[in-house]
C-alpha cells in the first residue's frame, strides 16, 4: 500500500495538500496512512474478519475500493505527536473536525457513512460511480 500523494489523481492530489494544509491552519496534523492499493492489497484487506482474524476493515472486494483508482485516501489526526484511533468523546471531535475540512474541500467523508464507518477514509468520485471506474472512465 502506498502512502504517496504522488500516487494519486491530480485533481485529488491537490486536494489531499489543500486537506493537510488546512488542518494544520486549525492545528492539527494529520499524517497519510494510505493512498494507492493494488487488486492484490484490497484483496488482503477485504478477507480480514472474513477468512482472517480480525474485525472487518473494507467491505470493497479488488476493483471496488476508490483507492485503487487514486480518488482515495486514509489519515489519522495526531494529538501530543500520537495518532488518535479512538472514536469518542474528545477523539470523535478530532475526526469530526477533520471529516468537516475534508468536506469543505470538496471530499466525501466516510465517517458520515452508515453501513460502515470509516473515518481515515476520505474520497472524490468526480461524480464517477465505482462501475464507471471499472469500465475505464476517469474523472
């Protein structure tokens, strides 16, 4: 998996600067965890709590995730220079926050999800669905 900005579409790139940029105006830093993946990565994700231990991290099979397609990327907030995984009380303000900047930017932010919270998961489809991806189309 890469954590690269380089990594990703131009437009999201720029997006993904104009993000940290703005969190750290309202001091908080963030650090990328995770831009580009490959069939094969989603794949190791998708089968964890599946055929794997753990708890379910995706519910996208390879082809299905916006990170394979560079519309994507995870982060994590820092607080004292620890990331902040935790997901309430003063942690959930911190995601909260960060989802906000994201959306002001023009991202969708997955922590608004409902069948699957994910909030280090930050996207831009370019009004793109995930089939117009698969069949080659790009923003």
């Amino acid at each position: 998996m890469s954590r690269s900005l380089g990594d990703l579409n131009p437009k999201v790139q720029n997006m993904a600067f104009e993000f940290i940029k703005a969190c750290k105006e309202r001091d908080i830093e963030v650090i990328i965890t995770c831009t580009y993946r490959s069939d094969e990565e989603q794949e190791y994700l998708y089968s964890i709590g599946r055929t794997l231990p753990g708890k379910r991290v995706t519910n996208a099979k390879a082809g299905e995730s916006f990170h394979q397609y560079g519309l994507a990327l995870d982060f994590v907030p820092l607080r004292g220079g620890k990331p902040v995984w935790g997901t309430s009380g003063p942690d959930l303000e911190l995601w909260t926050e960060c989802g906000e900047i994201a959306e002001e930017i023009g991202f969708e932010w997955a922590g608004r999800w409902y069948k699957m919270r994910e909030f280090p998961h930050i996207q831009w489809t370019g009004g793109l669905t995930l089939r117009d991806l698969q069949l080659g189309k790009r923003p």
